[in-house]
C-alpha cells in the first residue's frame, strides 16, 4: 500500500532497505550464529547518517521526525531485528538527553550521537525492577559537586558496546517513584563496569549486559532534568520509542512473510505450486492483511506523536502491542507455510520466529501495554460520565 | 588539495544482453551505473577528505544522461561534478576520450587524478594513462592501497602479479585503481539530498581550450571495422579413466596430433 511518504522520507525509505539488503542480509545469519554485535554494519548505518534522522539541525542532526526514524527501524528490521534492535536502543537512550537534557548535555552529546562516534544505551531494568520500574535499588547519592551511584542494572541493549549510558537510579528511596532521577554516564568513569553479557534465544546480535556502579562517581552536571524526575523522564521517553518497536513488529514480519510467500510459490507437492492450495493462500492472506493493518497503526500513531500530541501513552501502547502480537504470529506462520525448510537454518524464517518473541517482552510487556492502555481508558470513561 | 575523479556510466552489466546477430551489447533499456572500479577511485578521493583538506570534483564525459552518474557520486561524497558533453565529442575512440578529458582537467585543474583500472564496458584500460600522458604528467596503475599522501607527494602500492610495489611519485599524478583498494560506502541522507539540488557543471568544446580536429570521431585513429567474440574453434575431448590411463591416451593424442 502506498502511504504517500514525502520525498525525504523515500529517500530514507529506499536507503535504509539498500543497506538492509546488501550489508545486512549476506551476514545476518552468520552474525546470529555467533552472537556478533554487528560494528561494520553500525559504522555503515553511522556514516549513511541514519543515527542523525531525529536530531535538531543545531545538534548536528538531519531535524526529521520520529516518523522518518521508524521507517529505517522498519527496513532494517525487515533484514535482522539483531541489527535493528542496536540501531533502535540506541535511540532509546538518546531520547532522555533529547527530551530533557540541559542546553550543555545536548551541546556535548547529540553531535557525537548524531554522527555514530559514539553510541548510546538507556538503563532502566534491574533483577528487582522489570515490569515494576519502581522497584530500581540502584542509588545515587549526591555529594558535593558529585552524584555516587552504586547498583547493578540488567539486560541493557549495548550495554558494554556504547558509551553514553542513560541511567534511571534512585536519589531518594523514600519518596518511592519520586525518588528516582536520570543520569549521563560515560563508559570508562572509574567505578562504572560491565558484568554478564546474556546468551539469548533470539536478536543474538545485539548486546545484552549488566552494568555495575561501584562508587561510581560522575559530576553534579550529568544529572537529566531534576532531582526527583527520573520516572517520569523513563516514561516519557518509552512513550516516544514505542513506535520504534511496533515498527520492527512490522519489518520482521515482513521480512518473513516475503520469505515464505516466494518459498510457497516454489515449492510443489501433489504436482502443484503449495500457494495453490487454499488452507496455504488463507494462512498468507491473514499475514498480509495483519502485517498492512500493523503498518497503518504504527504510522498513523507515529504521525500523531510528531504532530505534537501531549499524552501518546495509549496510542503508542496500543502501535507497540499491536505490531509485536503481529509480528510474533506472522513468524510462526511462516515457518508453518514453508514446512520443515521453514524449521531449517539455511531459511531465514527460524530466526525470524526467535527474534521476534523479544518484541513482546522488551520496553514493556505486551501485558503491561495492555495495563497502559486500560488506565487511559478508565481516565477517559471518568471524564465522559 | 584538489582531486578529481573520472567516472564513466556504463550500462550494469549484469542485466546486459549480447545482440547475436551483430555481437554488440544490447544497451536499450539496460539500467546505467557507475563504472565499478571508478566506485573504488572515488571513495578513495572521499577517505582523503577525512584527513586533510581536500575539494573532490567528479568528472565525466557522456551523454546529458550521464547526469545521473554524476549525481550519485554527489551522494556518496563528491564536493562538485562536471559533465563534458557536446555533439562534437560522439564517436571517441580511447584517444579522443582520453584527450578531451585531459582538456579538462586542465581547466579544472587537479593535484591527483584519480581512474579506475578499466571500465566493464570497453575495457580497455588505455583511457587513465593515456589521460596522463596528454597531461604530460606521471601515473601510476592498479594501485591497491595509498599509503601516504604529502603536499607535493604521493607514495602507493601497485598490483601486481606476484606481490605489490611500492611506487612514489610527485604530484600532479594520475592513479588507476583496482577494487582491492577499498570497499565504497554507500550514500548518505545528506548526500543524496545534495545531490538532489546541486548544480552539475557542463563543460563543452569551447570551455576547455582543445583542438577541434583531435576531438569526436574527426580526432579518433582507431576505425571498428567490425565488432565480434572470436569463435571457438578448438575440438575438445574429456579423457577418462585412472590416472595411468589417463596419462597413456594423452600421451597418444598429443603424437596422434604432432605435438609430441
Ligand atoms: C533482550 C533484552 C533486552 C533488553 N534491553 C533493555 C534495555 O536496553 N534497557 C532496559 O532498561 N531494559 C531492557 N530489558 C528489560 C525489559 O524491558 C524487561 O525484561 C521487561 O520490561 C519485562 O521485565 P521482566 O523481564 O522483569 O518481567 P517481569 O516483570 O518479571 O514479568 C514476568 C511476567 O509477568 C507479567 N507481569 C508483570 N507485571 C504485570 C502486571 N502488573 N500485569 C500483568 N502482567 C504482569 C509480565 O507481562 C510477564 O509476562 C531488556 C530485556 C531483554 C530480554
Ligand atoms: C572508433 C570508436 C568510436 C567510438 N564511439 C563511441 C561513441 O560514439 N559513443 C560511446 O559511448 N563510446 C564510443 N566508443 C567507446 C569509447 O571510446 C570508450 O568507451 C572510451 O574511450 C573509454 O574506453 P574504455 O571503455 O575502454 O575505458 P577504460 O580505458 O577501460 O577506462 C579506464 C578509466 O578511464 C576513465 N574513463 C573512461 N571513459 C571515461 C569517460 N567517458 N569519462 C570519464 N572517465 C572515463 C574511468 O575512470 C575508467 O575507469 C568508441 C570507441 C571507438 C574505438
């Protein structure tokens, strides 16, 4: 379906798929095998100036929107969700410097985001803070002209890789959820390591490790916003990135729909084309419908969230949940419409089928965006009676 | 510093199709590119840009569609472009082309040079060092690797065969590239959208001082009589067997045909 993009975003559009093919595509399997994380293809998204796409021009960035961010996510996404994951986390840590950050944090930091010399993590999740984001145990204390912070953060997307972390800890345990605040640490602060790197089921490309704050002391002046704000910079910013994920929802279910549509035609049995048969047809004609149904929301609530909307939580809740329920079935169906080559790796539909399970689960549980959009609807039926 | 790159459009040869009958290509249709290895030339000159100062000016001649050639260099890194085209350049032969290229690169004027080695189309490799030579400056082919770049000197290695040289040479020079160089980026956002509103300067006939009778077809020695894939002509035999009756019956065919 033609969704009348302008000429930037074609533009974006069409690179992002030429680099997805031709970068992404030859050595995505090799990279999952061995739990890469993909530097060349970093360098090669850096230097095509997609990590500028949603920075201010006076920052060093391109000044698009979110809209034209997520039409890469989505390309790259259609290749290797490992990759894209990378590429969109990195986003997701830029965003409260982007959203919140002082004049001086963004001077000093989204040049360098902007061009890819240095890449970005956001560090929210510990072993007692997943879904529950109140639970962060990691603390901050401020003492003299510096915060000391100690506490372990868990499974952080290019965690070790990236060098500008933005980090939720608590500033005052007492006042519960605004106790928190949001920090800039830089790697290689004394204090600040990494510990365990995971062993996943699927987006083996991407990093994910724990980060350990051991006295680790960073100036007065890296702290986001104020003192107090943490949570509400961690929310605001997973309302922004939201769309980020129903956008890979969408790709990789694209990428596995292409696989398998093509792999139907190909295939005979009974003497005939297995896309002949119409149990097969109706299997790709559900994948298509719902792949196309995921793209309109995750656009128009893409294009909403630029527009300036105030409260995107539902909306963007509603994209993400959406998109990734998607992507997940038109996965597993995919592998289905291809038999036992679907199971096989020399398909890429198997890994496809692994990568998308995170999508449900990472920046929120599908359960927890189904907790967001029920409390906007509580609000709105409240108004309305 | 100022480098200019000569880049060729020739038709993607993976798409091409011979027309039996007169052996020629078959270009009708046939999606343009940029000569491969001249891809290579170009991101070279770009690197040198990361490093010192330096304006990258892409040069090709051809038709008025080989703007398009023009303007995705433009994308992938060239500060300026300019397109030779006029009715009296049609019909060069390697000797025209490479005279009227360095016609104007004169007027444009250049420290380095940059070719590919051949381009997929005519390969003939003879357009970058006779470019040199009407030039009157020195080149240096197949280069795989630019060590070092000074203000007055250049030091490169050169394929070869077996191994590499190591070749210094002063500057002006003209450098013909092979793909071992480097591997090109691809284009940037703000590339391509440079690329989109840049001016491509033309340069015609009277915009780069040359001698009418040495340019177009009136300026070509070289006359195509006629263009075809010689013909096979060899008989061919597989010889089976193992390795001793092998080496017995070749031993009989090589006498059976006088060559032993
Ligand atoms: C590969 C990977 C990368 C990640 N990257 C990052 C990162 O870069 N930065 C970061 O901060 N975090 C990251 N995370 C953490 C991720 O966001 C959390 O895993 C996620 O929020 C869920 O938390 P949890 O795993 O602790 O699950 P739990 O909260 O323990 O949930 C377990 C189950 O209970 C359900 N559940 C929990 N609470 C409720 C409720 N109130 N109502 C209904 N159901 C509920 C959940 O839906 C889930 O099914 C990453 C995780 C993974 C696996
Ligand atoms: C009698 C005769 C008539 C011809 N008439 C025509 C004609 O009418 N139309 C036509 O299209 N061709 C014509 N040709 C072909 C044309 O001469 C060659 O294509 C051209 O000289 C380049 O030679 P090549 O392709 O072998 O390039 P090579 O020598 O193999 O190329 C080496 C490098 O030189 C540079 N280079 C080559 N050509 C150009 C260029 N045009 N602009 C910038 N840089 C370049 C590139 O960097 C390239 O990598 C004719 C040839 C002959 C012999």
């Amino acid at each position: 379906m033609d969704y009348f993009l302008n000429e930037n975003q074609q533009i974006i559009r069409d690179l992002a798929r030429r680099i997805a093919d031709e970068r992404v595509m030859p050595v995505r399997a090799e990279l999952d095998e061995k739990g890469e994380f993909p530097w060349d293809i970093m360098r090669t998204i850096a230097q095509s100036d997609m990590m500028a796409i949603n920075i201010p021009t006076e920052y060093g960035g391109l000044g698009m929107g979110g809209f034209e961010f997520i039409l890469a996510v989505e390309e790259l996404s259609r290749a290797c969700l490992g990759v894209s994951t990378t590429f969109a986390a990195n986003a997701l840590g830029t965003y409260p410097i982007l959203l919140y950050g002082s004049e001086k944090q963004k001077k000093k930091y989204l040049p360098d985001i902007a061009s890819g010399k240095r890449l970005v993590a956001f560090a929210l999740t510990e072993a007692t803070a997943g879904s529950d984001a109140a639970g962060v145990q990691t603390t901050a204390k401020l003492e003299g002209n510096e915060y000391v912070l100690n506490g372990t953060k868990q499974w952080i997307t290019n965690g070790g890789e990236a060098e500008i972390y933005t980090v939720i800890a608590m500033t005052d345990k007492n006042r519960g959820a605004r106790g928190a605040s949001a920090f800039v640490v830089e790697k290689d602060t004394p204090g600040f390591s990494f510990g365990k790197k995971e062993d996943k089921l699927g987006i083996r490309a991407s990093s994910t490790r724990e980060l350990v704050f051991e006295n680790c002391r960073i100036p007065k002046e890296n702290l986001i916003a104020r003192q107090g704000m943490g949570f509400i910079v961690a929310m605001k910013t997973l309302d922004k990135s939201r769309t980020g994920v129903g956008a890979q929802g969408v790709g990789v279910a694209q990428g596995a729909f292409d696989a398998s549509a093509l792999y139907a035609k190909e295939r005979h049995q009974f003497g005939t084309p297995v896309i002949s048969f119409q149990a097969v047809q109706h299997m790709l004609a559900n994948m298509a419908t719902e792949i196309e149904a995921a793209r309109s929301l995750v656009y128009s609530v893409s294009r909403y969230v630029d527009g300036g909307a105030k409260d995107v939580s539902k909306e963007s809740a509603m994209a993400k949940l959406f998109a990734t329920d998607v992507a997940m079935k038109v996965t597993v169906d995919a592998v289905q419409v291809m038999g036992g080559s679907g199971y096989m790796k020399e398909y890429p539909v198997e890994k496809m089928m692994r990568d998308a399970k995170i999508l449900q689960i990472y920046e929120g549980t599908n359960q927890i965006q189904r907790n967001v959009i029920g409390q906007s609807l509580i609000k709105e039926t409240a108004k309305k009676k | 510093m100022k480098i200019v790159v000569c880049i060729k459009q020739v038709p993607d040869t993976a798409e091409i199709k011979i027309n039996p009958e007169t052996n020629t290509l078959m270009r009708e249709g046939v999606p343009s590119i940029i000569n491969p290895f001249d891809l290579h030339a170009l991101e070279a000159a770009v690197r040198l840009k990361e490093q010192r100062t330096v304006r990258v000016t892409v040069l090709t001649m051809g038709p008025p569609q080989a703007e398009g050639a023009l303007r995705e260099a433009i994308s992938l890194g060239a500060d300026d472009a300019v397109l030779l085209s006029d009715r009296a350049f049609a019909g060069s032969d390697t000797w025209a082309t490479s005279y009227t290229l360095a016609k104007a690169i004169s007027t444009i004027g250049a420290d380095i040079v940059l070719c590919g080695k051949q381009a997929i189309d005519g390969d003939t490799a003879q357009v970058g060092p006779e470019t040199a030579e009407f030039l009157d400056i020195p080149h240096i082919s197949y280069v795989r690797k630019i060590e070092s770049v000074e203000d007055t000197m250049i030091k490169v290695q050169r394929l070869m065969d077996e191994g590499y040289d190591v070749v210094q040479s002063s500057l002006p020079v003209l450098l013909t590239v092979v793909k071992e160089l480097n591997i090109p980026r691809m284009p940037s956002i703000r590339g391509i959208l440079q690329s989109k509103k840049c001016e491509i300067r033309t340069l015609g006939k009277d915009d780069i001082n040359a001698d009418e009778n040495d340019l177009g077809l009136k300026g070509s020695p070289t006359q195509v009589k006629n263009i075809f894939a010689p013909e096979s002509t060899a008989e061919k035999k597989m010889i089976e067997g193992t390795a001793e009756e092998k080496v017995e019956s070749l031993l009989g065919e090589l006498k059976k045909i006088k060559c032993l």
